[in-house]
C-alpha cells in the first residue's frame, strides 16, 4: 500500500507534465493567430499546387521518423554537413517554401515564439483537414455517404451500390 501510494503521485506527475508538453493551446497567449497563419499559407500553396498537402503531411512524417519530430528536416545542407532533407530517402521531399512562409509571417508577428517543427506539425494536421475536403460531399449528406478522395475502392463501390 504505502509503495502504492508513493506510485501515484508520480504518475500524476507524468501526466501532468506531459499534458503541459502538448497543448492545443499552447500558443493562445504568445502567438494566437499562430492557426490562421500557418492555414493561410498552406491553403494559398495549395491553390497553386495541389501536391502541396500530401507533401507536407509526408514532411512531417520524414522529420517524425527516428528521432523525433524537432524540425531538423528542414534544415539545409553546410559545405561541411549534409542535410537529412538531401540524403536520398528524402530527396523527394518538397514544399519547404510553405514552411518557411509561415514562419516569415509568424516572425513579424510573434518573433522567436513559433518553432519550425510546430509549424510543420500544424502545417501537416491543416493538409489533411483542407485535402478532406476535396471530397464531393454535400454538407447534409452523411458523413459515410461521401466520396472522399481517400476512401478505399472497396467502401466506394459499397456506397455506390447502395445507390443504385
Ligand atoms: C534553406 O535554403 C532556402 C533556399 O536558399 C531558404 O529559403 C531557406 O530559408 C533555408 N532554410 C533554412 C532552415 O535555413
Ligand atoms: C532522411 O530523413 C530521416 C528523418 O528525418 C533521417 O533520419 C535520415 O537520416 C535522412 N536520410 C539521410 C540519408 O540523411
């Protein structure tokens, strides 16, 4: 029991803690129009290129993969040091402009306040939910009735058999 009791305090404290590393609202007092800045420049690239959302979602997941997501993908290469964005797993990768865009604009708002990897993460997560709605789905009609870009083969002849 008393080992239990001393158990809990610091499991408390781990949540605690890790509820305070990753929050929504993280920026609310020291950069608010964080969200709008990073969508505007996501959306904007978007219009211009329709890659750009699946990039940026593979972005994050390059800078994710191993050692965290701490934005290190974006860097570029030194005459000394070569960039994880050049090696040839990632070579691919494009649409760093969007990145450096928001952060351009989030600098002359809130200097030094906005990560790059945050901005990254935030540029991945506003991908996904504009590229949702590519889908032809009218507003009132149900959610599993729509035909969204990534729905699998399957379910999409399931819906359309459904109509017929
Ligand atoms: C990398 O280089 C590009 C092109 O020169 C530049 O626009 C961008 O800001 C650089 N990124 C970093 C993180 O230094
Ligand atoms: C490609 O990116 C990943 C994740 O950022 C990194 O771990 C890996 O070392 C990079 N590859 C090269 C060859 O730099």
């Amino acid at each position: 029991m008393v080992k239990f009791a001393a158990i809990i305090p610091s499991v408390l404290t781990l949540v605690v803690s890790v509820t305070t590393a990753l929050s929504i609202d993280y920026y609310d007092e020291t950069c608010p129009n964080v969200d709008e800045v990073v969508g505007k420049a996501v959306k904007s690239a978007m219009s211009n290129d329709v890659t750009v959302p699946a990039a940026l979602l593979r972005m994050h997941f390059h800078d994710c993969f191993i050692k965290g997501c701490d934005g290190s993908i974006l860097l570029n290469s030194t005459k000394t040091n070569k960039a994880e964005k050049d090696g040839p797993p990632n070579i691919s990768l494009h649409a760093f402009y969007v990145i450096d865009r928001a952060k351009e604009a989030l600098e002359s708002l809130c200097p030094g306040v906005v990560s790059c990897a945050d901005i990254l993460a935030l540029a991945a997560r506003d991908s996904v939910a504009l590229e949702g709605r590519h889908g032809t789905c009218p507003r009132e009609e149900k959610m599993e009735e729509c035909q969204w870009p990534m729905t699998p083969l399957l379910s999409h002849s399931r819906s359309l058999t459904s109509r017929s």
